[in-house]
C-alpha cells in the first residue's frame, strides 16, 4: 500500500491556467509538507500543515495555497501559473517530529 | 538561516569502489541530520539519520557521523553497487521541524 500519494504524476499546462495537486497519507500522520524540487533538484520546503497550525515559507509566492481539507490531505493549488513554476512538486508527512515520508513526486510543466 | 553544502557531483564510480560524498552544515542549536536518496523516477526515500552529535546513522552498507566540531555529515560506503546509483540529498532539520536540503549528489556506478 502506497504509504504518500500524490495526483497527477504529470501535469502540462498553460501559463495563466489555475491548477491542483492533491496528496493524501494512510499513515496517520499530523504533519505534512509540500516541496519544490527545481530542474537542479535543489529542494526546497514550500509549507508545513497539521492540525493546528499552516507555516508558510515566506518565500513562495501567495499564488500557491495549500488546502487541507482533512488530516490525511493536504492539497495545493496554484493560480496563475507561470513559467517558472515548472518543477516536480513532493508531498511528505511525518508524525510530528519524526521522519517524514515523501510522495512520488508531481511533475509539473508549465509552456 | 540554515543551510547545507553537499559536494557537487556527479561522482561517477566502478563497482565495489569506496564512497564519500560530504556533507557540511550551517546551523543554530543543535539540527538532526539525515541523507536521503531519490531513485531514477521516484520520490526520496530516508536512507539514515542522527539526532545528535557522535550518532552514526547506518543503512543498507551506508554509514555517517555527526560531527558537531566540523559540523559535517559525509556520507560513506565501503563498496558501491550499480544499484547504488541515485541522488543522494543530505538535510537538516532545525527545531522548527523544517528540512533543509543540500544540492543533491548523483552517483553513478558503473559495472
């Protein structure tokens, strides 16, 4: 059973379009977290969400918002995509402090 | 703010060859230090881990230290499989809980 999963795996859009990635743990997990991954594969955190707190990184542009519609999703929608955006895209969790478990990644390509 | 420095690659290897990649960090109090690996395709996976510092994380033939006087985290196998070969990311995590990554090291292993 795939502990993080992640939808689509692939995403191909145009710049302007508004769209989601989803992700959903089986693992009972508090915590999760969206990472962006660049075409260096330098990675970087994008936000950490449980059940009481959202830490946004100050860096991501508030066009990117994470939804979390339950414990076991944490969602991110972006709008307005632009070029830049293109990257692959991890979902991971964790219980609390402890290790966390990456999802297989969404590739998004933006023309 | 936090920050690791990984050895830049590709490291490019026979097999059963001995492996280092090395790892610094920057960081304030005291982090837990992981590597992480990511295979041709997939999402990472934690490959070992040390809370403190003297703690060696051990793992499938891989091995690191915690070095609070270098602040160093090198990564070592005795001898490299083709199997071997991925992306091997070294990270902290601060008190906050947030990862930091390192550039990513790709190793490859040649038969």
């Amino acid at each position: 059973d795939t502990a993080v999963s992640q939808t689509p795996k692939y995403l191909v859009t145009q710049m302007g379009n508004d769209k989601s990635i989803k992700c959903e743990q089986n693992l009972g997990h508090d915590t999760m977290y969206w990472y962006k991954q660049d075409s260096k594969k330098f990675l970087k955190i994008m936000f950490s969400y449980n059940n009481k707190e959202l830490i946004i990184n100050e860096t991501v542009p508030n066009r990117f918002s994470p939804k979390s519609p339950d414990k076991a999703h944490l969602n991110l929608h972006i709008n307005s995509l632009e070029l830049g955006d293109s990257a692959v895209y991890f979902c991971a969790s964790s219980q609390g402090k402890d290790t966390q478990y990456f999802g297989p990644g969404t590739r998004l390509t933006v023309l | 703010g936090d920050s690791v420095t990984q050895m830049e690659g590709p490291v490019t290897l026979s097999e059963e060859a001995f492996l280092t990649i090395n790892c610094t960090y920057t960081a304030t109090g005291y982090p837990s230090l992981f590597w992480y690996v990511q295979y041709p395709g997939e999402g990472l996976q934690l490959l070992l881990k040390a809370t403190k510092a003297d703690d060696k994380g051990s793992n499938k033939g891989f091995e690191a230290t915690y070095r609070k006087e270098t602040t160093s985290f090198h990564l070592e196998k005795g001898s490299v499989q083709v199997s071997d070969s991925a992306v091997y990311f070294c990270a902290l995590r601060d008190a906050g809980n947030m990862l930091t990554f390192g550039g990513g090291t790709r190793l490859m292993v040649k038969p």
